[in-house]
C-alpha cells in the first residue's frame, strides 16, 4: 500500500489515485490515475494495472494476484477486478459516493462473485491525501 | 446499429458484441469485443470505441455523442459511458445477468446521471447472433 500511496502522489493534475497488483509477493504491475493526462475515462489506476498485469503475464486471468488501491474502486473498475479474477482486494479510502464494493454499491453480489475485499488499509494516509487534493482544488477555483 | 452488428460478428473467438460512438450524424469510433485475442478483460468492444473516440477527438468528454452497442452494457461499460459523458445510448440485446442499465442494476441512479438509453434496438438480430455463439460454444464443449 505504501507503494500505492507513492504512485497516487505522482499523478499530477488528476485525483490521487494509485494501485498496485502483487503475485507471490513481487509487484508485476502499477499506475496511477491518467484520466486527464491520457484524455481517457478508462484510464483509472485499477484498469491500467490490470491491463499492465495482463500483458506482462500473458494472460487475462489473474487468479493469483492481490491489489493494493488507495481508494474504494469505481463500478467500472469494480467490475474489470471481478472480471481478471485478482484475488483479494486491499483498498485505503472508503468512497461513499462510488464505491462498489460495499461504501456505495456491492457488485460482488452482482457477480456473484466471492472476491475477498479488505478495506480502510493504511486509510488516514490515503484519506489525506485525497483531502489535500480537493482542499487545493477548492483554493484554485476561488 | 447495423454497423454494430457487423463489427459484432468480425469478433472471433469472443462473445460477439459490437459497439460505434456517432457524432453529428459520423461514425468517429468502433469497435468489437477483443478480450481474448488482446487478453485484456477490460478490452469490451465498448471500452475500446471510448478509448478510440477520445483519442481522435483530442478529449475525454464525450458529451456530443452517441453510442451504438448490440449488447446492454455491463457495470464496467456502463461506467465508463457514464464517465464520459456520452448523450445517449441505444442498445441490442437486453443483458438479465448483468446489464447495467436496468436489466440487473441500474447505474445510472448511482451516477445520478440523466443519460438516455434505449434498449431493444434490431433486439432479434442482436439475440440470435448471441444465441448462435452460444449454440456453437455448447457444441463445440461437448
């Protein structure tokens, strides 16, 4: 999570937002969130890790990885976990507004799907950097 | 629609969806579904005529556009449509096991997004080409 952290803090520009994905205890893949530098919704740090993962394993299946993100995933990266079969989930930050996997919605139960998830990992650390984002967002827009 | 169905039908070896994102009357992206041949869960034909559309229109925000897709999109898709701001949405086939925009859940009340979508469109063309696929998978498993 401390390396999720590292990465969320290098997106420039964008929410903080940073995911690793570990199998047996070494990081194939992590990103953070280049929505805008990208010009492109999809390029969330869950989504790009996982296709990152994809292609250095050379396979879409990643049944024995874990992901580390320092924020409750999206629906949209939600459903992209479920569907890579990632292992287990370790998120920092609740999101109540988006989160899918139990702060706003659950798509495991959509899935039917028994992806273990475990949230509030290193959560202060994460909360304040994404308050420390909008905090200067907020000075900017004045 | 048409379009979407011909895409549909190039994707070998992967459920045949097909997805074109119109602006002012042109087709600006289109894609098939590629999951397999990419190994990329995230590669749905819709994800990948996003991706396609903001990259040729230099822009995430899709909000002058609309969206052709045979299939009802699933909670990755759907949130990426909703993320860009995508205008309307006319679908094919209604999706009972996962579609995300009514059949199984609805993200738009989650988004709280007035994006309009149509389900139904050429539905038989879209079923019986899914239906097809299917036979064929079944068939050839046995």
């Amino acid at each position: 999570m401390k390396r999720a952290i590292e990465l969320a803090k290098q997106a420039k520009g964008e929410i903080p937002v940073g995911a690793v994905i570990v199998k047996d205890g070494l990081v194939v893949a992590a990103a953070c969130n280049r929505k805008e530098q990208n010009l492109d919704v999809t390029a969330h740090a869950e989504i790009l890790a996982i296709r990152e993962a994809e292609q250095k394993l050379g396979r879409w299946r990643l049944d024995d990885c874990d992901m580390y993100v320092t924020l409750e995933p999206c629906p949209m990266c939600a459903w992209a976990i479920l569907n890579s079969r990632i292992k287990t989930v370790y998120f920092g930050s609740y999101d109540l507004n988006y989160g899918a996997f139990g702060s706003k919605i659950d798509l495991r139960s959509v899935a039917n799907s028994k992806l273990q998830v475990y949230g509030g990992i290193m959560e202060n650390e994460c909360n304040e950097m994404l308050n420390s984002y909008f905090k200067n967002l907020r000075n900017v827009a004045r």
